[in-house]
C-alpha cells in the first residue's frame, strides 16, 4: 500500500492527476456542446472553432493557476531557497494564466487572421517568462545555494 497521509507524495500527485483529469474533461464536454451546436444548425463553424480555442485558452490558464499550489518534489535545505522556488512557481503560473487569458480573449473578440497570430504570441511570450523564470531558478539553485560536498575526517 503507498502511503495516502494528507502531505505524501503520493496524494500530492494524486491530486495533481486528478485536477488535470476534470480540467480535461470540462475541456471535451464543452467541444462536444459545441460540435453538437454546429450539428443542430445553432451556430456555425467558425464559432465553434472559436470556442473550442477560447477554452483551450481558460484550460490553460486554470492550469497556469495551479501551478502555485503544486508541490515539486522534495523540501528544500534552505529558507531562502524553498522562497526563490515559490517565487519561481507563482511567477510561471502568473505568465501561464494571463498567457491563457489573453490567447483566449483573441479567439473570442478577434478577427481570425489576428487570433491566429495573436493566440501564438500570447502563448508564446507566457512560455518565454516562464523558461526565464525555470532558467533563473536552475543558475540560482546550481550556482548560490549548491550544497558543499560533505567532508571527512579520515584518520
């Protein structure tokens, strides 16, 4: 049996799973609504494709919320490093969430050649702060914080 307590690993990841399950399903619920719509003569094809991206874009920017509130991996030796990671994290997410934001605003209120270029550059320029961020964490923790080789006494 793996261990279920409320700050294990395994629950953690459960949770995680289990928040990009939902996240998944509300995203084929509402493009099957919306396939249906077009089916039925409600609406046409161009806003089906328009509201199956803008939810691409609200998916992405829920998982951009999570980020944040997720745990990786273990506890960190230092204070200050456990903050530079939490910093990192909240930074990523914020650059995810407004990133899915904005793709989605485009495909909502936008012509579609510009949604087109647009969503690209919304999703883009997130990934770009976010790879700044994970760039920065790495040299950080790898170049500040690098824990000294432990030594020893030999007689």
């Amino acid at each position: 049996m793996s261990d279920m307590s409320p700050n294990s690993p395994a629950r953690a990841a459960w949770k995680s799973v289990r928040a990009s399950m939902i996240i998944a399903g509300v995203q084929i619920v509402v493009t099957f609504l919306l396939v249906l719509a077009h089916k039925r003569g409600l609406i046409d094809g161009e806003t089906t494709m328009r509201g199956v991206l803008a939810t691409i874009g609200l998916m992405l920017a829920a998982l951009g919320n999570r980020i944040p509130k997720s745990q990786d991996g273990q506890p960190l030796p230092t204070v200050p490093l456990a903050v530079l990671r939490q910093k990192t994290m909240r930074a990523a997410g914020w650059a995810m969430m407004l990133g899915g934001l904005v793709f989605s605003g485009v495909w909502l209120f936008a012509p579609i050649d510009l949604a087109r270029t647009g969503s690209m550059i919304a999703l883009g320029g997130s990934i770009a702060v976010m790879s700044g961020f994970v760039v920065r964490w790495i040299f950080t923790y790898h170049h500040r914080y690098e824990r000294q080789p432990e030594s020893r006494d030999e007689p």
